[in-house]
C-alpha cells in the first residue's frame, strides 16, 4: 500500500469538541495588500460597508460589495527626519522605524488617525474619506504620543465615547504605559505611574448603565512582574476600571489623574489549579442592559498555548462595588471611594481629600474575578486562537445568545456558540490563499458582516451564512446556529428576518440541544437512498472507498449489502476513508456509507464494486494504483 496515504488516513483522528462542519471559502469579497502588513488596526462604523484598515504608512479605505472590494489607497508617511533619528537611537526593531497606523478612530463628525511616525507619533485628520491633513486646533487634545504608541509592537487600545477619546498605551522600554482620557469636552485625564505594572493591554469597553452618570469604561490588561524569579509567573491579568463622569480630584492631590480608577485581578484556569493562563492577549464584552453582559478573554499560558475564558460583568461589577480594598482596612465613611458620582465638596473637603487618598494608594481590590463555569471554555486545541470578537444574537424563543468568532494562527476562523451549558462549535471557515495568523476583526452585528484580516489579505463573511447548512430541516436545526430558522412554508434555511414575529410559528430553531425532533416524525425517519456508483475492482489491487464527511459530529460506518455487517472507517481530510482492512473483502458487493447523529442514521454515498478480472499492472498499481482509485471515487461525487 502507498504508504503516503496510510500516514495521512491514520495522522487525522477526530475530536469531540471539533467544529461539526467544516467550510472552505474561495468567492469574493476579498482585498489583497500589495505588500505584506505585519501591524494592521482597524475601524469599522455599525451599519456601514466600509472598512478603515491601519497599514504601514498606508491607510486603506476598502468599500465592501457582494461583488467585490473598492479600495482606496492613502499614503501616510513619516517625516524623514523621524526616520533618520529612529534609524540612529536604535528603535527595537529597525523594519519599526516606519509610520505603522495605530489609531482610526471617527471623533464626532471627523476621523482621527495616528501612527508611530517612525517613533515620534502623529496624527492627521481624514477628510472627505480622501486625504490627511494636520490635526486643527479645535478643543483639547493631547499630544500624540499620549494616543499612538512610538513602535506598532507596542500595543494600544482607542475607545470613543460621548464625545471623548480614551487612549491605552502599553508599557515598553522606558515608557510605563498609561490609561488616559486625550480628547474631548471632558478634563483630560491619566492614571498614576505606580497603579500600573508594565501593562499591557488587551482591550477596553464601555459598560453601559441605566443611570447616565453609573456608566464605567473597563480596560483589560497583562501586568508583568520584571523582577519575578524564574520559577514565579511573571504575567498577572487585570481589569482596571473608570467612571465616564470622572472630571479628575484637587488641586493637592490627582489634580490630573483618575478619581475612580480601580483594578482587579482576573483568573483563568481550572479552580485554584496550577493551571492558570495569566497572560490575558485580548478581551471583548457584549452588554445587554444595565450591567449584564458578558466579558470574553483570550488568554495565554507560558508555553504560548491558548485559551478563552467567559466572565460575568454583573459578578465584576459586584466585586468592584463590594470588595475589600487591597492594603486598606479602615471604615470607609460616606461614598465609596471609586463609586461613579459626579464629585462634589459637599461632604466637606476633608472627607474628600481622605476619598481620594484611598484611591490614590489603594486601587486594587482583594476579590479576585473568577470565570463563570470556572474554567476557560472547551475549545480545539489543535490551532492557537490570535483574535476574537463575538456577537448577541436574539433567537426565535426571544432569548438572547452569545456567538464568538475565533480567529487562529493557521489563518481559520471558528464559529461557536456560547450558552450556560458550555460550547457548541457550529463551523470552521478557511478562508485565505495564504495561510497566515488572523491578525484582526470587526464584527457589524447591524448589517450582519464579519471583517477579517491577515498580513496578506482581508475578507468579509455572512454573519448569517445559513445557506451552507443544507437543504433539509434536520440539517438547517442540527446547525445550532442562532442566526438560522427552517422556514416550514418555504422549506429552507434562512436568515431569521430582522422584527421576525415569533408567535406565527414560521421559523423553527433548537439551539439548546443537538436535537431535530422539531423538524417531525417524518421528516426524520423519512432515509434517503443513494444509488451506488459503479467502480471497477482489478483482481489484484487495493481500493479506497471515500465517504464524504458533512457534520464532524457525525458516526460514519460503512455497510456492506444488506448491512449483515459494519465497517469503521478512518478520516481523512474531508472524507471517512474505508480501506483494506482484515476481513473487509473490499472486490465486490454494494458498500454504503451511513453517518449517525442525533439518533438517525442517513445515508451519505454508496458504490457498487465490480470484479473486472484483469490484472493492474504492477508499474501502475505500485505507485498510482490505490490513491488513483480514491481520487478518481472523490471527483465523482462534486
Ligand atoms: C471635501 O469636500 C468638500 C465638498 O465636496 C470640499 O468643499 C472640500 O474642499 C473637500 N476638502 C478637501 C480637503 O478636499
Ligand atoms: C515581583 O516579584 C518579586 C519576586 O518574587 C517580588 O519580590 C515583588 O514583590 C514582585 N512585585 C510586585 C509588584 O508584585
Ligand atoms: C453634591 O453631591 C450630593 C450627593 O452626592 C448632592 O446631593 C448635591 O446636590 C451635590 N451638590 C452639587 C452642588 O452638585
Ligand atoms: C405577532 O403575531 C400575532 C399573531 O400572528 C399577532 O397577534 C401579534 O400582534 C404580532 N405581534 C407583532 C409585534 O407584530
Ligand atoms: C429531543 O427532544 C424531544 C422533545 O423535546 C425529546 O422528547 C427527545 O427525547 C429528545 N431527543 C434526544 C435524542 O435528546
Ligand atoms: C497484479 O498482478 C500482476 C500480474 O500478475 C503483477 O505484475 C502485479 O504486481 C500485481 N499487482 C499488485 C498490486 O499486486
């Protein structure tokens, strides 16, 4: 036997948690970059069909089609100065020495853009959707390099809201790393040096609150002890949290820092288990009302490999307005410090000065924030997850649901469902000609658009792709996915329709179970037959029967006859491969193959062996004979 397929048939053995369907994109919309961009940012407006894309001394503007991708291609250079003066400092990495896009931002009716200026940050302003101009002196702004980080390995976070900027930068060299407000009506803003760690950051939110003046912005971050023993980890993951309402303290004390700065630290791993993940890569939340929601955590342990953990912004906020605070053990008296209220003196000023003490020297809380099913979530680990962004979908029993969308190091993208009682991986999409780490994304719930990219390329995908799932019910509720009903009328699966009324009954969906018994009696029990395609067996060569694999949740056997007996089969890319395995007379007779999931058994492919007689020659059947066999069975069936 070519013993090249027999490693390839026995290198793939299937998980349970593996994504049950598996898809391969190869039709527009796409947008290749002339040249590769290692450092991408992005911005995105819900609703819109245009892409903002960050590059090196380029801004992309990418106007998405079903057809295709408009783009336009701005330059944004640095000034030659900048390049010569990184070019002899030294930056960390000379390719660094460039303007790498950082910050897109749309600031109230303008766009704001930022890049590394070769390490001396600069921003423009993008007018007409066309051109860069200098930032003008209209309200306050901070300088530069308090929104753009000088290197683009050097992570920052940008987050608008009500009108003012928000800027993360991450610790590096000399730099400390800051939390600040940069632009605005607002006063702005800055955390204290020693609240922070070596940060870097992850990511950040607005937390929105039925009270105006509750809202918070969460910002989520890495600290890096630089002095812990080798043996100690040195990565702790944190949130730290804001009040929008923050206007700064007094003139003796945080005159120009934050009021209601807090942080916590956050675990993920196993219960108290040696097996933590303490490197939090990134972090996305979906908020309902008034302080539920989820948070979403993508972290890393020290041998890289990856993990997500989910977290309840109700238990994090519960903590922060509860929790003891780290080193402080006196009674607190009137508000809490860090508690979102509009500051005043009315409490006298002493007790205003002693508030804002305790913030200043004690910003840490002592719970520590703990993932809800207290373990990260069961996810493949085959692929290393790079991104993710996730998605509240509100399905036909008008409950909502969490879908997240997993970019991976081998450029794949994952989509899974998130309920209470676990994961559910509904597909796998590959997407890129080259196979590079998703780098970034962009989700427009709005519009029902999944934004994508690498350092070669970027892509948009259907949110609701539910026309992939087949054409049957069984198919279209086995599917899981929370943006598809079976239309009973029209017998399809489609996009559940914007204000859809479900009380007309005229969609049907199961997202809590693997279960089709929605679909009916009939409809299930009702088996198709295929009919068995011939193959030619010569007398004395070996023959590969390839059964198609749909679902990756489903049990393949093959059948020989009238079933009398069952044949396992081994995967093998996108098929269930039976072989010539002791006692399995693969020369004649009828094989079907049958795939079993949630207690039906259909048939996927059937083919009719036929003892020719002749010999196959032995040049031909040694090198070609069996993989010709399998390769000339797979091409029948597209
Ligand atoms: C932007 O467009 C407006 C209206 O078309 C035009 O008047 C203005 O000059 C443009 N600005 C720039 C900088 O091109
Ligand atoms: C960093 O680690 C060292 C060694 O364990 C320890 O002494 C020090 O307190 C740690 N620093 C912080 C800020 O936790
Ligand atoms: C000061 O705050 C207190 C309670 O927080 C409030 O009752 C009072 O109206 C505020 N005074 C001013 C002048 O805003
Ligand atoms: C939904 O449909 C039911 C009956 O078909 C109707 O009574 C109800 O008013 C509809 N609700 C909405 C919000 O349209
Ligand atoms: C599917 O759901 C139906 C109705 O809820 C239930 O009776 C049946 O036992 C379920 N089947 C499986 C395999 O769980
Ligand atoms: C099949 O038989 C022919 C003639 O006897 C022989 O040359 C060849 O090696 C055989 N092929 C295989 C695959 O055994």
């Amino acid at each position: 036997m070519n013993p090249f397929i027999l490693v390839s048939l026995l290198a793939t053995v299937i998980a349970g948690k593996s994504p049950r369907l598996k898809f391969v994109v190869h039709e527009p919309p796409r947008f290749h970059f002339g040249k590769p961009e290692n450092y991408i940012s992005m911005f995105h407006q819900e609703g819109s069909n245009t892409l903002y894309v960050g590059g090196q001394a380029m801004l992309y503007v990418l106007t998405f089609s079903d057809r295709g991708v408009r783009d336009l291609q701005i330059p944004v250079p640095s000034d030659q100065t900048a390049i010569d003066t990184c070019r002899s400092k030294g930056a960390p990495l000379e390719l660094e020495c460039d303007n790498f896009i950082t910050v897109i931002q749309k600031v109230n009716d303008a766009f704001l853009v930022c890049g590394t200026n070769a390490g001396s940050p600069r921003c423009w302003m993008l007018v007409n959707d066309s051109v860069v101009t200098d930032v003008q002196g209209s309200g306050q702004i901070a300088p530069p390099s308090e929104i753009s980080p000088p290197y683009p390995s050097q992570k920052s976070i940008s987050l608008f809201a009500d009108g003012n900027l928000y800027s993360a930068l991450s610790s590096v060299g000399s730099h400390s790393g800051s939390i600040r407000r940069t632009f605005g009506s607002q006063k702005l803003l800055k955390t204290e040096n020693v609240w922070l760690l070596n940060p870097q950051f992850a990511g950040a939110a607005i937390i929105p609150s039925l009270q105006k003046v509750k809202e918070e912005i969460y910002f989520f971050f890495s600290e890096i002890n630089k002095t812990a023993r080798v043996d100690e980890e040195p990565y702790r993951a944190r949130i730290g949290r804001i009040c929008t309402v923050d206007e700064g303290g007094i003139k003796s004390l945080l005159e120009h820092s934050w009021t209601t700065f807090m942080k916590a630290r956050v675990m993920c791993g196993a219960g108290n288990s040696q097996q933590q993940y303490n490197n939090m890569k990134q972090a996305v939340v979906l908020t309902a009302q008034d302080k539920r929601g989820v948070m979403y955590g993508l972290f890393s342990n020290a041998w890289g490999r990856t993990v997500i953990c989910a977290y309840s912004i109700e238990d994090i906020d519960q903590a922060f307005s509860t929790s003891k605070l780290k080193g402080y053990s006196s009674q607190i008296i009137g508000a809490r410090p860090g508690t979102c209220v509009r500051r005043n003196s009315s409490g006298g000023i002493q007790n205003d000065i002693k508030n804002l003490g305790v913030i200043r020297y004690h910003p840490e809380i002592e719970d520590v924030i703990r993932p809800v099913g207290v373990a990260p979530l069961d996810l493949p680990t085959d692929d290393q997850i790079t991104h993710t962004v996730a998605d509240i979908v509100l399905a036909i029993n008008e409950e909502h649901y969490s879908v997240l969308y997993l970019g991976t190091e081998q450029g794949k993208v994952l989509k899974v469902l998130h309920t209470s009682e676990g994961v559910f991986i509904i597909s796998q999409y590959s997407l890129f000609h080259n196979e590079g780490p998703v780098l970034n994304m962009a989700i427009d719930s709005q519009k029902g658009h999944l934004y994508v990219g690498t350092e070669m390329e970027v892509q948009r995908l259907p949110l609701a792709d539910c026309g992939r799932y087949g054409d049957t019910c069984r198919e279209c509720i086995l599917s899981r996915d929370p943006y598809c009903g079976w239309d009973k009328a029209r017998r399809k699966c489609i996009a559940i329709p914007a204000g859809y009324n479900a009380s007309t009954g005229a969609l049907v969906q199961n997202l809590d179970q693997s279960n089709s018994s929605v679909c009916g009696e009939a409809a299930a029990l009702k088996q198709r037959r295929t009919s068995p395609k011939e193959v030619l067996v010569p007398s004395n060569t070996t023959i590969f029967l390839p059964c198609p694999v749909r679902s990756f949740h489903a049990m393949y056997r093959w059948e020989r006859d009238n079933c009398v007996k069952k044949y396992p089969c081994i995967f093998s890319g996108d098929f269930c491969v039976l072989g010539p395995v002791v006692d399995t007379p693969l020369k004649e007779g009828v094989f079907r193959c049958m795939a079993t999931e949630d207690g039906f058994k259909v048939e996927v492919v059937s083919f009719r062996l036929v003892n020719d007689g002749r010999l196959l020659a032995a040049s031909l059947a040694s090198t070609l004979g069996p993989s010709l066999l399998l390769a000339a069975a797979a091409l029948w069936l597209h």
